[in-house]
C-alpha cells in the first residue's frame, strides 16, 4: 500500500515535469498442491464404525489418528492461506501493470500534442 501512495505521488508530482512510468513486477512462488499432502489413513479399528457405530480401536489409536486428521487439515489449511497471498499478490501487479499501461499510453499521447 506504501508503495502505491509513493509511486503515485510521485508519478503525480513530476507529471508536469516529465513522465515517469515505472514497469511492475513481480515474485510469486505457487504454494505446494494439496495432492502432495498426503491423507491420513482410517485405522483397520475403525473401518466398521459408520455401519455398526462401534470400533475395536484403543484409545491410543482413536487419538494418533484424530491428531493426524488435525495435522492434515492444518496443511490444507496452510495451503489455502499460501494460495490466498499468490492471488494477492497476483491481483496487486495487475493494478500495477494497468497504471504502468495508461502512463505508457499518456506520455505517447502527449508526444503529439
């Protein structure tokens, strides 16, 4: 945000003096696929609990297993938040790109005036 208000008034302050368009740019690192993040397994203990709504499984099992479903939703989750700052990122060079353009296109405007 910083970057714009100073990037725009300087664009601003020197438009009357010579044009300063500046080119966007960009870094972005694609967050890894959920494919990758691989899926806890139902214990062999559980298996017949959404039929019968009992299981054979310790307490211990039942506790490994609810611990592995959280850590896998924590990932998914970590995922999406890594996918959520790409498209920011994304969204905020295509604001940069369209400014850069309409600078561009102004100044060769002004060249024929």
């Amino acid at each position: 945000m910083i970057r714009i208000a100073i990037a725009a008034s300087l664009l601003l302050s020197s438009a009357s003096a010579s044009w300063a368009c500046y080119e966007p740019s960009v870094y972005l690192s694609m967050p890894t696929a959920p494919s990758s993040i691989s899926k806890p397994d139902v214990p062999y203990c559980l298996q017949g609990f959404g039929y019968s709504g009992t299981h054979t499984c310790d307490d211990w099992e039942i506790t490994s297993y609810q611990n592995e479903v959280e850590e896998y939703v924590d990932d998914l989750q970590d995922y999406m938040n890594e996918a959520i700052e790409v498209a920011r990122k994304a969204t905020a060079f295509a604001q940069e790109a369209e400014e850069y353009a309409r600078c561009e296109a102004e100044e060769v405007a002004s060249q024929h005036k």
